[in-house]
C-alpha cells in the first residue's frame, strides 16, 4: 500500500503540469521531449550534422544533364559541320597522342570533330558539372573495371549512357548509371521486384557492366565495336558488318547502324577528348565534396523506410533516394534468405552501428502503431506511457490528428529551408503543393502538413504494487520510456542488474 501511495504521487507530479487545459479537452498533455528525440539523447557519437550539401546533392541527382545527353545522342547528326575555334591539324595532334596511350582505336574522323566541337560550344558548364559528379562515381569505376581488366577509359560511357545519373531512365525503359534493360539486368543477375531494382545501384549495376562489356569484347575483340553493341545489341552491329563487306572497323561500319549509335561513338570519343584536354579548352572542373568510397553499407535486420531512418539519423530522405536508388518505395525490405543493404555516408553509418540496438529497438516500437484512419493512429498498451491515479491505473495513447498551415515563401528561401523549418522533407513539401522542379516563387504560399500528437485517458491492466511484468519483447530502453523521468540506470539500480538482459516473466522494482 505504502509502494502504491509513493508511485502514485510521482504520476500525479509529473502529470500535474497542464492538468488544467487536459480537463478542458479530457485529455492528457505529452511531455515536452517526444519519445524520438529522448531515444536520440542516448545515441554514442550521436550528430545532427548534414551529410551531403543540399546543392551537391541537388547536382547529384539532377535529371537535366541526363535528359540533354539523350537528347544529343538521338538527335545531333554528327556529320552536320560545326563552327568552333579549333582547327582539324591540331585536333588531328591531339586525337593522335590519346591513341598512342590507348587501347581504343582513335583515329580522326570529321563525324568525331563535329562532335567534339559541338559539345565545346554548347556544354561547357555542363561538362563542368559532370566532371564533379563524376569525381563521385569515377573512383568506383576504376576498381570494378581494372578487376576485370577492362580499359579504365570505359568510365566515361557512364557519362554517355546517363550522365551519371543514378535514377536515369531512357524513353525505352533501360535504367540506372549503366542503362541496363530489363532482360539484359536479369542476365547479369540485376534483381527487379515490387520493393527493388538493382539496375538503379551504382555498385551492382557496375559489376553487371563490367562483366558485360567483357563478353562483348570475347566476341568482337575491338573496343569501339564493344561500344556500338552495348548500345544497339550485338546483334545489329553483326548486322552492319555483314553489310559492310565484313569490316571490323567502326567507322566503316558505322553508315550501316541505328542512328542513335552512330552518334553513341562520337559521343563517347568527345568526352574521353574533353576530360583529357579541359585545360586546353578553359574548362574548370567543380570540386565533388564527397566520393563513393566515403560511404559505406550495412545489412539490414528489419524493414525500414527512408522517413524513419531520416529521423533517427538526421539525414534527409532525398540523400537517403540518392544514396539508396535501388529502393523503389523508400523501403528497405528484409527478407531472412536475401540480404537487403542500407548505404549511409560513413559519419551517419558509424551513428547507425554504435547505436544498432537502440534504432531497432525504436523500429519495435513503431510497430505497436496501427493505422486507423488517414490521420489516426492508436498505440498498443504494452508500449504507451503509464500514469496512474489511487484507484486505478491508466495507459496514455497517443492519438494523431492531421494539423495544415500555410509558410509564405519569402525572397532567398529555398525548398531545403522551409523543409528543415516544418522538419518536413523536400519530397513531401513538392507533393503537397504539386511542385515539379525546384524553383519557388516569393510571395506565394505553401500547404505544410503535421500530425499533432495528442493524449487520451483509456484504462490498462498493470500492476499496482509499483512492479512492472517484462513482456516478450520488452527491453530496459522500451520500459524506461513507459514511465516518465524513470531512466535505464535507475531500474538497473532499483532492480540489482549488471547488464542489459531480462527475461519475460521477470517482475522489476519501478520505485527504487
């Protein structure tokens, strides 16, 4: 009875603070901490810190490089002259010196010139930004292709096939950095499903084109050929050499190939000549803050999506689509036969390890949530804050409920600021105001959503004699949080327990 009184007294002052209003509404106030951002205090090495800049990562994943590369490679007739300062002798020179440290055959053509002098006329600055984009992914490439000893110049058709662009798709369905079509992906063990898409991961992808453009070589043994039927199949260039008398020279053939890998070589040349020669021709390449290799991943345990881990790592669900592209749904599956993997930057993925047990032990608790209407959410006792009162004891269920406001864009704001200002994604504030680009206006208004936590009073059977019966499931972490200003160290105190391990059934001291 004594044990009672003293557990009681407790609730009542901690739930004494806004008792007034709560009557006026029947209901309970939250804590001012939520149950994330208490969890979140506890993190080892725990850091709030961005880990990709919003414009990089805005650069990262841009579709306009991409949508202008398949615009040039269909479109542009390599054989229409080009007016550029840059004279053929001194091309000729240069082209030359490229093929004497190369295995690609690199002879002059006037189709190569045009090409060469139309993407330093038209895309500077594009090549600009696509030679930091590529200090991303280049580094990467290098390793896969020298593992099959490939020439390291094939990185550049990554930047011919999608502009690096991860999530890239063409207008016949070949997708991800290496623009695998479907049955060619599932050949080289690309998985597709509801959940996923490995055609849009950058390392898997990398190996499949790898091994790839390594079986094309054992059947046409000249790169630029290699090229041409990465493109259009190797059947059609077997086609074009048939038609071509049996020539096994690119340029020969090339009359006799679909339009669009007649402009795939040149394209491809052009690029590898302007990497090589941007010095000469005043291109100054942007600098990339972060590379591949400055990630990392780590298999995971249980279904996540992109929203939760952004909430518990602090990083933005856009860098989580950037990093992760090979999930379809902004869900990482788990499935207990097939490992499913979560790519972070190396500063988020050590928070993550050093902090494992505590995010899973938050993914639990997310479980005991059931979607009930649209905006409505009931939690399930076991997990629900306590208080209690003399005569009975009572679970405190959170209950959601869908809150609009309006933000009136103001001049300078981007949709980075505004989403960290709401703590509401970019994604989200592009929905909700159906936003297709990045540019918003002054003055104009925005819809911003919220799900305001509120508290109801329902009855729950727990112990009065101040013990708490530990459930299947339960940990020291998920108890603590039922009771308010009760920590982990003090039912180990209360409860004589050196480590971490309970067991159900076990009945622990609540009151010291």
């Amino acid at each position: 009875m004594k044990k009672t009184i003293i557990i009681t007294s407790l609730f009542l002052s901690l739930f004494s603070f806004g008792q007034e209003n709560a009557e006026k509404e029947n209901l309970l106030p939250l804590p001012k901490m939520s149950y994330l951002d208490s969890l979140k205090t506890t993190f080892v090495n725990h850091s709030t810190s961005n880990c990709i800049d919003e414009r990089w990562l805005s650069e990262l994943a841009s579709t306009e490089l991409s949508d202008n590369m398949f615009s040039d490679i269909s479109n542009f007739n390599a054989d229409t002259e080009v007016s550029y300062d840059l004279s053929t002798e001194l091309l000729k020179k240069r082209l030359a010196k490229m093929d004497a440290k190369s295995p690609f055959n690199i002879e002059y053509n006037p189709a190569l010139e045009n090409t060469i002098k139309a993407f330093l006329k038209n895309r500077p600055k594009a090549f600009e930004r696509l030679m930091a984009v590529s200090e991303y992914y280049f580094p990467m490439f290098e390793e896969h292709l020298a593992k099959y000893n490939i020439p390291l110049e094939l990185k550049y058709l990554a930047i011919v096939e999608s502009a690096l662009n991860p999530r890239a798709k063409s207008r016949v369905g070949a997708s991800g950095l290496w623009q695998f079509m479907y049955p060619t992906g599932k050949q080289y063990n690309l998985e597709v499903t509801s959940y996923v898409d490995e055609r849009y991961d950058p390392l898997k992808a990398t190996e499949a084109a790898c091994q790839y453009l390594s079986s094309l070589y054992g059947i046409f043994g000249d790169w630029s050929m290699v090229l041409a039927a990465y493109n259009c199949g190797p059947g059609n260039v077997s086609k074009a050499i048939r038609r071509s008398g049996g020539s096994q020279n690119y340029w020969n053939i090339r009359k006799n190939l679909p339009k669009e890998t007649a402009n795939y070589v040149p394209a491809f040349l052009a690029t590898f000549y302007i990497y090589e020669f941007k010095k000469e021709h005043g291109i100054m390449p942007k600098k990339a803050p972060l590379t591949y290799f400055e990630t990392d991943t780590i298999m995971v345990k249980k279904q996540m999506s992109f929203k939760h881990i952004s909430e518990l790592l602090d990083i933005s669900e856009e860098q989580l689509e950037f990093l992760n592209p090979i999930y379809k749904l902004k869900v990482i599956p788990f499935e207990a036969d097939e490992p499913h993997y979560l790519r972070l930057p190396k500063n988020k993925m050590g928070l993550f390890v050093s902090n494992e047990e505590k995010i899973y032990a938050y993914l639990n608790y997310l479980e005991t949530y059931k979607e009930k209407t649209k905006s409505e959410f009931i939690a399930s006792t076991s997990k629900d804050s306590i208080a209690s009162t003399a005569d009975s004891t009572y679970v405190s269920k959170p209950k959601f409920e869908r809150k609009t406001q309006f933000h009136t864009i103001k001049s300078g704001e981007s949709l980075g600021k505004i989403a960290d200002k709401y703590n509401v994604s970019i994604t989200e504030l592009k929905k909700w105001n159906n936003i297709k680009g990045n540019n918003i206006q002054a003055g104009k208004k925005l819809k911003i959503y919220s799900d305001k936590k509120v508290i109801v009073k329902t009855e729950s059977k727990s112990n009065n004699d101040g013990t708490y019966t530990v459930k299947s499931g339960d940990s020291l972490f998920s108890i603590s949080k039922q009771f308010p200003g009760v920590s982990i160290e003090d039912i180990k105190k209360w409860n004589d327990i050196s480590g971490d391990n309970i067991q159900p059934g076990m009945k622990l001291k609540i009151n010291g």
